[in-house]
C-alpha cells in the first residue's frame, strides 16, 4: 500500500514537471515572439524615420529644380558665364547638392527634347521606331508599337500596315477599343499592341521608353539643346561622334543654330525641319534624397509647367518615383 501511494505521487510530481517545463517552453516562446516584433517594429521605424528625412531631402532638391528653371529662363541668353550663375542644362545631366542633413541629386529634362507622342504623323513616325531600335527592341516590335501608336490616336478605325484598330483591341481576353483620340499619360501605352512594361519601363540593365517620350510638351520638334543622347541617336544619319560633340558643346553653353549646323555639318540640312530651339516651358524635375550615410535614396518626380517669371504648377508628382531612367 505504502509502495503504491509513492508511485502515485512520484508520477504526479512527474507530470508536474512537464507542466511546468511546457508553460516554460511556452513563456520562452511568447518572450522571444515578442523580443522579434519589438525588433521588426523598431527596425520599420527606423526606416520609416529614414525615408521621410530622404523624402524631404528629395522635395528639396525639386524645389531647387524649380529654383533653376527660373534662372535659366532669365540668363540662357547670356553671352559671358559668370561663375556661380552658370544655367542647369535640362537634358537629364545629374546634378548634386549638399544640405546640413544630407544631399540630394538633381537632373531637369526639358519635355521639348523627348518624342511628343501626341505630334507622332506618319511623317515622322522614324523617329520613335529608330528609338526603340535604338532602346534594343526588335524592328518588327517597334514598327508594330509606331503604328498601333498612331492608329491608337487618329480618328478612324483603318489600321496601318503594322498597327491596330478596335478590332484587335476587342479580340483580346479583356477587350477595349481604341482610343482614337490624343494619350492622356504615357502608362496609356501599355494598352497598345507591341508595348509591354519592359519596354516602357526599362528592365534594369537599359532604360525604358517613357524616359524619352512625352505627352505634355507644346513642342512638336525636337530641341536638340535638351534631347538626351538616344533621343540625338533616332536622328537620321546621326553618328556616335556627332552626338558626342552635341552634348559636349551644350554642357558649357546653350548652342545656337550656327552651334548646332557646325557640329551636324552634312546631316543638317535633310533633317533641319525637324529640329528646334525652343524651350517647352514644361519640365520633368526628378531628385533623390539622400543621408550622408546611406547609399539607397529616395526618389521624387514631378512635371511642372512654367506660367510666368515668377509662377508654375505641378501637372503631375509621383512619390516615390522608381522607374528606371
């Protein structure tokens, strides 16, 4: 009898023991899921705290874009470069600033030297099919994509030798018609055959078309004071070396006609028409903020039209901006 009432008791105390290691085990498990949350949530903080001290460095390096495209419209006719009132070029060179808590980095891109879409004819569709060439998409693709572009905007529903009206549009899985009407935005591209996001948005290794097209610009030339090198590149007869000169000659100054027609030398001439000078008055304004000790920035965009001398507005932002450029 005694015998049993010890084995009673030494399998209570037994199941104790595992009651209790179990709630042990519990309480370790709940300390230790709560030390973690307590860590991710500090670590979200922190960078939560990082990209709104980035993001406001950003908006003020936008704003100090802002502040240059007034003092360029004031000086670009300046003869002698005063140092320390040189002009921003605006064809998306990079530039750097320095603030107390961080920097920031610039670049102004005129919307005079990108392809106005909604000025695209058939006349001069060679332009957009030599930049996507150009850009690595294949001939067919980009004769596809031109095409489809201007049957998605003219008026009727007769489709071009590569291009597309209603009647593709509404054999798809998700069926639309065409616009038949000018593009509202450039992500309105992606409802037109041929395009697809990595083309319009660059894959990473090379930058997509959206860097070098535009619906906003009043501008139906290209200003060749602006353009960017692949912009320069869809020219007809265009060289490496002509190019390379071009955006050489225009980082020290704002080139004339008589600039421009010597450095193009021969391929002037054909291709003059389709060039111009004149500035859009509506600019993209791009700027990544950055703190002193971080690599990763943060990017903001903006479009801003200029009124006057002293006023604009903002036509689109998008914060943050991640497209690849």
């Amino acid at each position: 009898m005694l015998r049993h009432q010890r084995t009673e008791k030494n399998s209570e105390a037994g199941i104790a023991l595992v009651i209790v290691l179990w709630v042990l085990i519990l309480l370790s498990a709940v300390a230790l899921s709560f030390t973690i949350l307590t860590k991710t949530e500090g670590l979200a903080a922190f960078a939560f705290k990082n990209d709104v001290e980035n993001k406001y460095l950003a908006e003020g390096g936008i704003q100090r874009g802002i502040m240059e495209i007034f003092h360029r419209s004031l000086n670009k006719n300046q003869t002698k470069i005063i140092e320390g009132q040189e002009v921003l070029q605006t064809d998306g060179t990079v530039y750097y600033g320095k603030t107390s808590g961080g920097s920031y980095a610039l670049r102004l891109t005129d919307e005079s030297g990108k392809i106005n879409i909604n000025a695209l004819t058939d006349a001069n569709s060679f332009f957009l099919v030599n930049l996507l060439i150009h850009l690595g998409v294949e001939d067919k693709i980009a004769s596809t994509i031109t095409d489809s572009i201007l049957d998605w905007k003219d008026a009727d529903e007769l489709h071009r030798l590569n291009g597309a009206e209603s009647d593709y549009y509404l054999s798809l899985d998700n069926p639309y018609k065409a616009k038949n009407a000018r593009l509202d935005t450039i992500e309105e591209m992606l409802l037109i055959k041929g395009m697809t996001t990595e083309i319009l948005y660059g894959d990473g290794k090379k930058p997509g078309l959206t860097s070098f097209v535009t619906v906003h610009s009043n501008i139906t030339r290209i200003n060749v004071n602006a353009a960017p090198k692949a912009i320069l590149m869809s020219l007809p007869g265009m060289t490496e070396n002509i190019a390379t000169n071009l955006i050489a000659a225009r980082a020290s100054r704002i080139l004339n006609s008589q600039d421009i027609q010597e450095i193009m030398g021969a391929i002037y001439p054909p291709i003059s028409s389709y060039l111009s000078l004149e500035d859009s008055r509506i600019f993209t304004v791009r700027a990544t903020g950055f703190k002193d000790d971080e690599k990763k920035g943060y990017p903001v965009k903006a479009i801003v039209t200029v009124d006057g001398i002293k006023t604009y507005r903002t036509i689109y932002y998008k914060s943050p901006d991640y497209e690849r450029h």
